[in-house]
C-alpha cells in the first residue's frame, strides 16, 4: 500500500477549552528589564502534538486526513494581553521549547498594575510582522485564549487551534474506494460536519455534502474522485463518507476529524474502507476525572468528564451509561460484565446518554456523535456512579467498555482524578453555629485573625483512610464567647453516636462517600437552634406547577397558547435536632432558575418564603427541549436544592 498522508486528529476540539497536560509541558522564555513586572509562567498543553506531531505524521500510511505540516518552516509565538483597567500587553514574542515529560515551566513578565488578565497566543509563519489584536485573526495559523488572575495563580494555559481564525482554506481532496466496489444499490457522498452538533459546515446556499460518483474503476488512488471546495473557513471538523441503500433508511458511515489550517490547501488522497454492515469496534481508554472547583457551581452538583479512543471510524455516535449505585452505606462491588451491570442497575439506577446528549438537562459540554470523543455533565455530591461506553450504527452496537479509575494512565485532560474506586465526590461542611474559627490558641486569645463563616470543602470517597475530621481544640480552635469548642456533631445531637473527635480523642477520619455537615459544639450549652438538616431539604410535593405533570423531580409540560408556567413553592414543616415543630418558619431566600447546559433561560429569588410562593418561567425563548429547573433554598449558612428535569414540548 503506497505511502499517503493522513486526517489529523490531534487537535483540540475547541480553542475554548484549556486544559491541564501531564505529558507535555513546553517552557517559554521572554526577558524584559522592567522592575514593576509581575512572573506568568505559561503552557501551551498541545505543543507536541499541534507543532511536532504534525511533521512527523505527515506521511503516516493510514486511513485518516493530515493537512500539509505548517512547522516545516517553523512558527513564531506572540502573546497579548487585556486586564481590567483597560492596558494592554504586546505583542510580546515567546520562545517555546517542548519538554517532554519534564514539569518545568517557563516564564514571562508582565505589567503588574492588574490582577486579572485575558491573554491570547498566536501562533505565526516564522519571520511575519507580529499583527495587531484587531487582525491577528486574519493572519494567525494556530490562536489559543487563557483567563488569568494573577491573585489566584500564576500560570496560563494555552490549547492551540485554528478554530475562530478567518484566512481561508481550500479544500482538494481525492476519494477513492481502497480496493473495493461500491454496490450498485448504494450511493454515496461526502461532507465536512460540525462536531459537537453534526450540522453541514457550509451555509444553506453552498452546503459542504456532495455526491460522490464511486465506480468499479476508482478503488485506488490514481482513478480517486474530486472532493474541492475553494474557500473554507479554517477550524476542526468530522469528514463523513456515508453510504445509503436505495429504497431504505439504513445509512453507513466513515469519518475522521479534519483540520483544516488557515491559507493551507488539503490535498490529501484517502482511501475509503468497507464499511457497509459492519459494526463499530468499542472505543477505547475511556477514562473519568472531575472539574476542579466544579462542585455547587450549581447548588448540589460537579462536572464530570469523560474522555475516550475510537475504537474504529464508522459509529453514528456514542452511548454512554451512568449507573447510580443504592445509597447502603457499604462498599459496592464494581460490575465487570453486562449481567453484573444490570445487577448494580436493578439495585440502584442508571441513565444512557446518546446522540441527544446535548439536550439533556445536565449537560455540560462535548458531544456523543460521531468523531468525538470529550463529553462533560454534571452528577449529584454525595453519591456514587460507575459508567461505560459503547460505539453504535445502522449495523449494531459495540461492546461495552467500562470506564477506567484507580487503573487509568491518567485521568482526562485538564481534569482532576477520582481518587476511589467510583466516580464520587462529596461536600463536608463545618458549621461554626455562632463561634469563630481561629488558626491557632494565640490568635483566639488575642481575639484577632477569627472567622465565623462557615468552612466548606469538596473530597472523592477514601474508604481506607479516609478524609480527617479538622480537630478545633488548639491549632485550629473553635470559641464562642466564653465557650470553647468541644466536638463536632452530624446531626446537631449531642449523643455519642452522632459526635466526631470527642476531647481526648485521637483526630477522626470520614471514611464514607455521602454529603457531610458538621455543628461545633461546645463547653456549654451555646443556646443556639440547629435545625434537623432533613427537615431543612425540599421534599416532594413541596412543589407543583400549574401546567403540564409533576412526578418527583420528573415534570413533563406540553405547551399549547400559553406564554408562561407558574411554579409554586410551599415550604413543608421544618424541625429542630430534637424533633420539635419550628413555628412561623421561612427560608432566608429561595432561587429558582432554569438551566440547559451552560445557559441560563430564567433566574429568580424570593426572600423570606414561610409560606406558598409562586414563580413564573417565561415560554417565550423557550423552545421544545429537556430543561433542568432548580428551586435552592437558604437558611443562614445551610443550602439545600432540588433539581427537576422538565420536557417541554410544543
């Protein structure tokens, strides 16, 4: 088979995201003699594979796509800056050196009379005139973008891409069929697609699909078909060859992800293989790690994300199933088969996720159809998941592939790892209950550098060793008048069974996988009323809406003439950790949104709400879809949410 080039499948899906990189890092080197500077130390995460990789791959024999390596002459890096007083920094050039496997990170200085900063890194053809912001777009072959403050960190990091940039391409491919004949019953044609949502890429006056005339004599490359467009916007897409029968509804498809450089032409010859009838391979290194400060972003909820390999290139897209194990405080058995995993469904639950990932009420970002290969949603604190993937066309389904934890070569890029054996994550919440928190006795004493907020953090389930219990009896130490700290409660009771790190004892681990609050409790009686946490959450029926059905978190609305639904909260009754009615109780506010991915459709608060109180949603900019509505409700420092997936139809 002779040599040909290939689709180049190594750039990020989207110039939008930045991710973290445990095997490549690349260090920049700028010098500046300025004293009033502050220290950036940059990344760019995909040097190897946008830059190196490029050329060495350039002439792989492979059935995918590679544009003509734009490194061959090298590339110049320039980076800008806006912050938030309205300067500007650059164009500073930036000299990038890959070290592979090395954590040592460059560094360039940068103007400190802001904090927060929006940079941008270009990539340029070595020697060009560095372009200003308003044209950088239109002479750039690689752009990324990073959010900084300098307050919080000190590292941007950049993932490259041609996505957003604006010189033109073209596109001159040659198709052939690799050593096979198209069936007389079939037809075929090729495009170039959106990833995320598999729409054409060219307009509705110039579609990128075409019918491409395969014949018995273009099986090899010197007889392969034309496949041109003169002008195409540069970015990263899926090229599909699909294949249809005449007089039936069964499609089959070959496709690879196509990068497509500003002012390059793709040239490449592909081969096409049979791909009729067969089933998709099941993809491979599915793997799952969380988003780093994800967690309650959307009140009792983390993003999640997936990352997986192709297992072959003819998919329609991707399932992926959550299983939701029961909520014993046990440790679970993992499923390794088809029938334990419907076992763990049966005693617990799951949700399949499909080619309409994108419309579900938590999603995130990325996409289940063909060619992708990045998913992110967002699962619930305080309970255990397990997942697996499985490739799916007109010809059947893979085999599944569970996803890959304790065992996986790294977790997804840019995110943290599961440190369990389940994908899990949790909130403990100390309670200060009237009393301030100080770093140490000396500073209690001196009655400075104390704090009454409450203290939050976020931790993946440890069975072993589990996460220890802050012990507040010294360094740090918990006072509240004249009170001192003397344990912590889980339930705001003071029996022995309900108490962590009691006086005397040695410091106390949380070894289980659920939401944890804990209540200071003290010397003495502190004379302060904790409510029972139960009481507090929302509960079923506690909500109903005037349109459509309500079943739990379930709501189904079918929309006729109306122009708005009305929600209506009404808080049950709330007791104290003794089990007494609270008279005339309210909640400080309550929050009702509707969210569908990352956007926000309505957004509404009540203070003060004792009693019914209603909340419209608006149907206007509301289109036929699955939303997710939250109703959050506050009292002091305790919040408590309830999500509802809600599918309105039209």
């Amino acid at each position: 088979m002779k040599n040909r080039k290939s689709i180049f499948a190594f750039f990020a899906i989207s110039a939008a995201m930045i991710f973290a990189s445990c095997s490549n890092i690349v260090d920049a080197n700028v010098s500046s003699s300025s004293e009033d500077k502050n220290t950036l130390n940059i990344e760019v995460t995909n040097y190897d594979e946008v830059v190196t990789q490029a050329s060495k791959s350039a002439n792989h024999a492979s059935r995918t796509i590679i544009p003509d390596s734009f490194d061959s002459d090298g590339v110049d890096f320039y980076l800008y800056g806006t912050n938030t007083s309205g300067g500007t920094f650059g164009p500073e050039k930036v000299d990038f050196t890959s070290k592979a496997g090395s954590k040592t990170i460059g560094t360039i200085s940068i103007p400190a009379n802001s904090a927060v900063w929006e940079f941008t890194l270009v990539a340029l053809a070595t020697g060009a005139t560095a372009p200003t912001e308003a044209t950088l777009k239109n002479e750039a072959v690689l752009i990324g973008y990073s959010s900084m403050d300098m307050l919080n960190g000190d590292t941007a990091k950049f993932t490259l891409s041609p996505d957003g940039l604006t010189k033109k391409a073209e596109i001159a491919m040659k198709l052939y069929t690799d050593g096979w004949e198209l069936p007389a019953e079939f037809t075929a044609k090729a495009g170039i697609y959106l990833l995320t949502t598999g729409a054409d890429a060219g307009t509705d006056a110039a579609p990128t699909e075409k019918e491409v005339a395969f014949t018995d004599a273009t099986k090899d490359e010197a007889n392969a078909v034309a496949y041109t467009i003169a002008s195409f916007t540069p970015g990263t897409y899926l090229f599909k060859v699909t294949f249809e029968k005449t007089g039936s509804n069964k499609k089959f498809y070959w496709s690879d992800v196509l990068v497509v450089l500003p002012g390059k032409t793709i040239n490449n010859a592909v081969g096409i293989p049979n791909v009729i009838g067969e089933k998709p391979e099941a993809p491979t290194a599915f793997k799952a790690g969380y988003v780093e400060n994800s967690e309650d972003k959307f009140s009792g909820w983390y993003t999640t994300a997936f990352e997986w390999e192709r297992g072959s290139k003819n998919e329609n897209n991707f399932e992926i199933e959550v299983l939701e194990f029961n909520d014993a405080d046990t440790a679970v058995t993992l499923p390794t088969s088809d029938d334990e995993w419907t076992a763990a469904s049966t005693a617990g639950s799951h949700e399949t996720y499909d080619s309409k990932f994108s419309s579900e009420a938590n999603y995130e970002s990325g996409s289940l159809l063909s060619g992708n290969t990045k998913a992110q949603l967002r699962l619930e604190l305080g309970k255990r998941y397990f997942a697996r993937i499985r490739a799916v066309n007109d010809a059947g389904e893979s085999a599944w592939t569970l996803v890959a934890l304790a065992t996986a070569p790294a977790e997804p890029t840019g995110t943290q790892k599961f440190t369990g054996t389940t994908i899990n994550r949790y909130r403990l919440k100390y309670f200060m209950n009237g009393g301030t928190y100080y770093a140490d006795k000396t500073a209690a004493d001196a009655g400075t550098g104390g704090s009454t907020a409450d203290k939050v953090s976020y931790h993946c389930e440890d069975s072993a060793a589990g996460t220890e219990i802050i012990k507040a009896d010294g360094t740090p130490i918990i006072k509240k008048n004249t009170y001192t700290w003397s344990y912590w409660s889980k339930d705001g009771k003071s029996e022995t069974a309900s108490r962590y790190n009691e006086p005397g004892a040695a410091p106390e681990a949380y070894t289980g996988y659920k939401n944890l609050d804990l209540y200071a409790m003290f010397t003495a009686d502190a004379s302060v009323a904790i409510f029972d946490k139960k009481s507090l959450e929302i509960q079923d029926g506690w909500i109903t809406v005037d349109t459509g059905t309500l079943t739990g978190k379930t709501a189904e609305i079918e929309v006729a003439t109306e122009t708005e639904v009305k929600w209506t909260f009404t808080p049950g009754e709330v007791k104290d950790a003794e089990g007494n009615k609270i008279e005339n109780f309210a909640y400080d506010k309550v929050n009702f949104t509707v969210t569908k991915g990352g956007t926000t459709f309505e957004a509404k608060s009540a203070d003060k709400v004792g009693a019914a109180t209603e909340f419209a949603m608006s149907l206007s900019n509301l289109p036929a879809g699955i939303y997710q509505v939250m109703f959050t409700a506050h009292y002091g420092t305790t919040t408590v949410s309830y999500p509802i997936t809600t599918t309105i139809t039209r």
